[in-house]
C-alpha cells in the first residue's frame, strides 16, 4: 500500500462507545450526549466530508462554494494542499 494511503486512513479515526460503559451509572444520560456530541464533532471536522459540503461535480461543470467552472475551458486541473488534513481533502477531490 503506498505511503500517502495509509496516510489518509490514519487520518480518518472512528470513535464508537459501547452503551454498557454506562450501564450502571446515574449519570449515563448526561455521559451519554457528551459522547454524541462528540462524535458529532469529529464527523464534522472530517476534512473530506469539508470539501465534499463545498464542492462537487456534474458532468463537466465543478462547482466551489456555489461558484460553477466548465472544466471543459480548462486544459487541466491541480489540486494543491498542505497539512494533516490534505491527504483526506485530495481523496475527496
């Protein structure tokens, strides 16, 4: 597997708290929205669910944050980025 894979798997964590770590606590349900709430947190900062809110295609038209280009007008397009989250950010691309 190439390097820049693992790298983007890595990046992608998947949180899951089994109900029974809060089986006999009085304070389960407030435990309980704190975890949803936290994994609310994490799947919104995804940095491929990001670019996939601001950005998709259709047919040969690429629209960015509600901005349409044909890309028919281009001869090619780069996609640039930096940081922990690129690699996840260009698979979503």
């Amino acid at each position: 597997m190439p390097r820049s894979q693992a790298c983007i798997r890595l990046a992608l964590p998947v949180l899951k708290f089994p109900e029974s770590l809060f089986k006999d606590d009085p304070r389960r349900e407030r435990r309980s929205r704190a975890l949803a709430v936290l994994e609310a947190a994490l799947a919104a900062a995804d940095p491929a669910t990001a670019v996939r809110r601001h950005l998709s295609r259709q047919g040969t038209t690429l629209r960015v944050n509600g901005q349409a280009y044909d890309l028919s007008q281009f001869r090619q397009v780069l996609v640039v980025g930096a940081g922990k989250g690129s690699g996840a950010m260009a698979q979503a691309v």
